[in-house]
C-alpha cells in the first residue's frame, strides 16, 4: 500500500499516463496489490505495472498502467514486469490492456509479449473519443490470448 504515492509520482512524472488522483494509486495498490507489481533500484521505485482481474471475465488480467522511470528505460524492464505479473496471476489464460493508436512502444511491447507466449492478439476499439472527450484518441482494446500455462500453475 506503500507504494501507491510512489507510483503516483512516476505516473506524473512520465508526462504521458493519464494520471489519477494520489488517492486512487493508494488504493489500488492496497487493493489490487495481488495483480500489479512494482520494480525497485537502490530502495526506490522505478516502474510498476497496474492491474486488475476482469470481474466478468475472471481468467482475464487487465493492465491498466505501465510505467518506467527514465532512469530505468531501455533494459527491459517492462517486459519483465508484465511478464513476472502474468506468471504470478494464477488461472489467467487472457491479458488485456487498452493502448492509444500513436503510442508505438506500447503496442510493440505488448505484441511482444503475445509473441513471447505464442498468443494472438485481437484488437478493437473499446473507448472512442465521443466517450473519452475531446482530443483524447481512441482507447484500442488488445485482447492476448490463450496463453498455455504450465501445469504446475492450475
């Protein structure tokens, strides 16, 4: 729970997250703390990954934010987060994050990711702009899966 005003700090400080209230990050790392992960260096937190199981969906994790600290930029540590995350999320078989059309390093990372576990990736939108507001572009749904786990996992 800790680590929510940190991340909260990242996400403002990445200058591209739309960023929640302070208090939303407090809560949803004391309440999805199961199904986000953060990354430390030297004590401090440089990335973390927030997500969520699908309530109507229950083998679906969602994410919901990536962030990395500049400092910790281009050593992978995205892809490590969101594939330490999947692998801890017991009985998911789906991932699904939600990625504008212009933010290619998201979408590379995450097609990635679906590569990395021989999955396919569907892609719709979820969000239009009529929704989300003006000058905000298209939330595209990338829905990833199945993903075959190992048997030890249930």
């Amino acid at each position: 729970m800790d680590d929510g005003v940190a991340c909260w700090r990242l996400a403002v400080a990445t200058q591209v997250l739309d960023v929640n209230s302070r208090y939303a990050y407090l809560l949803w790392f004391r309440d999805f703390a199961a199904t986000s992960i953060v990354a430390k260096m030297n004590g401090k937190i440089v990335g973390f990954v927030s997500g969520y199981r699908r309530p109507d969906e229950r083998r679906t994790l969602v994410v919901w934010q990536v962030a990395v600290a500049e400092r910790a930029r281009g050593q992978g540590l995205a892809a490590a987060m969101i594939d330490s995350l999947f692998d801890g999320v017991p009985d998911t078989d789906h991932l699904e994050t939600t990625i504008t059309p212009d933010n290619a390093g998201s979408i590379a990372l995450f097609r990635a990711f679906a590569k990395r576990n021989d999955a396919k990736v569907r892609r719709t939108e979820l969000f239009g702009p009529d929704l989300l507001g003006a000058g905000h572009e298209p939330e595209i749904l990338f829905r990833i899966g199945p993903i075959e786990r190992p048997e030890t996992q249930g």
